[in-house]
C-alpha cells in the first residue's frame, strides 16, 4: 500500500510539462529576487526616491545631466528631501535613485517573463487546462501588486516622509502570497496535487500547516517591523532594554494599539513568534521520526528545521548589529526561504485524494 502510494506521489513529467516547469522556476527566482531587492529599497531609504509611475513606459533611467537634474529638482519638491535629505547630492540622489529603478524594472521584466510565455504555452497547448485558470489569477495578483507598490509609495509622498506600514504590510503579503502560489503550482506539476504520505499521518501533517501557517503570520509581523522601523530599537538580546518585556510595551490606549502601532510591542511579538516557530518545527521534526514517510518529505522537514535556525540566527545577528542593509537583507531572502522549505513539507504531506 505504501510503495503504491509513493509511486503515484511522483508525477512523470512529459517535454511540455518540463517546459511549464522550467518557466515557473524562472518566475519563482525572479519574484525570490523581487522580495529581497525590495527589503534592500526599504533599508536604503531608496523608495520614495522616485516620485512619479509609469507602468508602462519608465524603462530607462534619467538620460544625461539635464534629465538628471531635473529628475532632482522633482524629488526636492516633495517632504523627504525637504525634511531628512536636504543639502544632498545629485551622486547621493542617483545611489539611492538606482535601488527603486531596479525594482520597478525588475517588476516589468517579471510581468513579461510570465505573461509571455503563458500566452505562447497556451497556444501550445503545453499547460494543463485546469491550470490555466490559476495562472491568469497569478498573473493578474502581479498586476496587482504594481498598483499596490505605488499605492505604498503614495503614503510617504504627503506630510510624512514614510510610507504607510499597513500598506508596506500589504506590499510584502501580496508578494509572499504570489512566491506562495508560484511555488504550490510547481510542486502540483512535480509531484501531483495530492503526492504525499499516507494519510493515517494526521498529527504530522496538522503540525506542518499550523507551522505553515505561523511562518505567514511572521511575514506579516516582519512587514510592521519594517514599516516601523521597530528593528532599531531595543537592539540587545535575548533581553529588551534589560528586561524581557520592554518598559514601554503598553504606551498607547487602547491597547490593541500597541500590537499595531508600537515598535516596541511590534518587535517583541516578532521575537517570540520566532520562538514559537523554532518551537514548532522541532515537534515538528520529533513526531516525524520514525514514521513511514516518503523519502521527500523527510529531507523536506529536516531543510525547514535547519533553515529555521538559520533564519533565527540571521534575525539575532540583524538586530544586534542594528540592521545593516547586508543582513537585512539576508534575512529577507531567509524569510522567503523559511516559507519555500514550509510550502514543500506541506504539500508533500497532503493526503491521497480519498
């Protein structure tokens, strides 16, 4: 019963399939890179640098010194400039200029790496037919997500130079949710919508989504920790200021405030939903041993632990070293990981369609 099982888990994959597969991957990397380039804009200061959207023109920065000028002069005219970056260069506006440029660029490279093959594959009969309506509504998310980059950005062009937590929150859950889905459908056309080990595994496999499910809810605090700016306060650990809870925990009323609003609460509730991940993925680990599991889904859930630990220590490392952008970003790209390795245990464990 269990070898039946396992060999069906395995979906022999034809030259089209291959093709769909290949194309994917590619997407996936690509919006992995997006994510990271986009913590990167965020730690540079960068996104509010540019301060007009040109969805489908903008491909090619300023050109010469007039146009660069006059790209400076627009920035003066809006608060960041007038109130954190006044008195700076042209060169120190072009360095901060070039990390938002890459990042819109990067979004149109990654519009056209889907939308064009998708279309050709679909002429070519090469995707699945049940599958293509999942990957319009992917293709439709990343349009989305152009418009709620700008959305993002509109909140910091007013009085205060920064944008919206809420809506950098929403940027980034947009953007894992969009990895997410890229990521499912691969492994839909590796090993097949229901691959996984059998299903008298319950506990293993209600474990692996609830700890699936706590990695998301951690993306979602990481977006109000950046948007904060809550990584660089209280930069001791594993106390806070000297205490496990920081003393200003409680400031706002009403207090649900707090767990919005308050960089301090934001960050203390980063760090223990961390722990409580670490926790997880060791039962995690515990309860899957000895179980007749299939060789993938071992090798997954001893990636996710492992990866874990890394990303915890990449989170200790960013903090005590109040967040530069190198580790910041690595913890980005760690976060992303962290969810990929989630995603895969997940799907290996689902249950065979009854």
């Amino acid at each position: 019963m269990t070898t039946e099982f396992q060999d069906r888990s395995a979906v022999p994959a034809s030259d089209g399939r291959k093709l769909v597969i290949g194309w994917l991957v590619l997407v996936a990397l690509l919006v992995f890179a997006m994510i990271v380039l986009g913590g990167v804009t965020r730690l540079t200061n960068s996104g509010l640098s540019m301060t007009d959207w040109k969805p489908i023109t903008g491909w090619l920065p300023p050109l010469g010194h007039e146009a660069w000028m006059a790209e400076f002069e627009r920035y003066k005219a809006f608060p960041e400039y007038q109130k954190i970056n006044k008195g700076m260069s042209l060169s120190e506006f072009q360095g901060i200029y070039a990390f938002e440029f890459a990042h819109r660029v990067l979004g149109r490279i990654i519009g056209i790496a889907f939308f064009v093959p998708f279309v050709l594959l679909l002429l070519f009969r090469k995707i699945p037919r049940a599958m293509a309506p999942r990957l319009a509504l992917l293709f439709v998310l990343g349009a989305l997500q152009g418009g709620m980059g700008w959305f993002m950005v509109m909140s910091g062009l007013v009085d205060n130079p920064d944008v919206s937590h809420y809506r950098l929150t929403a940027h980034l859950a947009l953007a894992s949710l969009i990895f997410s889905a890229l990521l499912w459908t691969i492994f839909d056309l590796l090993r097949g919508p229901y691959a996984g080990s059998p299903s008298a595994h319950g506990a293993v496999r209600r474990t692996a989504w609830g700890l699936l499910a706590l990695i998301a809810l951690q993306i979602v605090i990481g977006g109000f920790v950046a948007g904060l700016n809550a990584g660089f306060i209280y930069t001791d650990w594993p106390l806070m200021g000297g205490t496990f809870l920081p003393a200003d925990m409680f400031d706002l009323a009403p207090l649900y405030h707090n767990f919005l609003e308050n960089p301090s609460t934001v960050q203390f509730v980063h760090r223990m939903v961390g722990y409580a991940i670490a926790g997880l993925s060791i039962w995690l680990y515990l309860i899957s041993r000895g179980r007749d599991l299939s060789a993938p889904a071992r090798l997954g859930i001893a990636a996710l632990v492992t990866m874990v630990f890394v990303q915890v220590f990449l989170g200790i490392l960013t903090l005590l070293y109040v967040v530069p952008v190198t580790l910041g970003a690595a913890h980005q790209a760690g976060g992303m990981l962290v969810l990929a390795f989630a995603l895969f245990v997940a799907h290996e464990l689902r249950a065979e369609r009854a």
